[in-house]
C-alpha cells in the first residue's frame, strides 16, 4: 500500500485508501450450467465492459492515458 495517494488527488478524496493500494483484485464465479447454457459468452464481455469504468478510474489515479 502506498503511504500517500497519487498526485492530483486532494488530501480530503472520500475513497483516497482505496487509492493507496497497489493491487486490485475482481473476479467473479460461474456455475457449470451458467458456463454450459447458451449466450455464456455475451454474458462474460458484459461483466468485462462493467470493469471499463474501474479501469478507466485507476487509470487515471495513476496518470496513465493510454486507454483515452
């Protein structure tokens, strides 16, 4: 965990712990008849396009730009 939050942030930034971390963890779990039923697929790329979001924000957080 860092021991301050990344430049561009003020002091006072409502989620500046989670900030802090330096790894992120998500995941999600699928039953075998989930994996086995039809449109498993779709449903896999709609969890991934939720994490656009998360992505973009750490992104950020971290100055990085090359998802823009």
């Amino acid at each position: 965990m860092l021991k301050k939050g990344p430049v561009g942030f003020p002091k006072d930034f409502s989620h500046m712990e989670e900030l802090k971390y330096k790894h992120y963890i998500w995941s999600r779990s699928y039953s075998d008849s989930a994996i086995q039923a039809g449109g498993f697929v779709g449903s896999v790329v709609e969890d991934y396009k939720g994490l656009l979001p998360v992505v973009t924000y750490l992104n950020h957080a971290m100055s990085f730009t090359g998802n823009q």
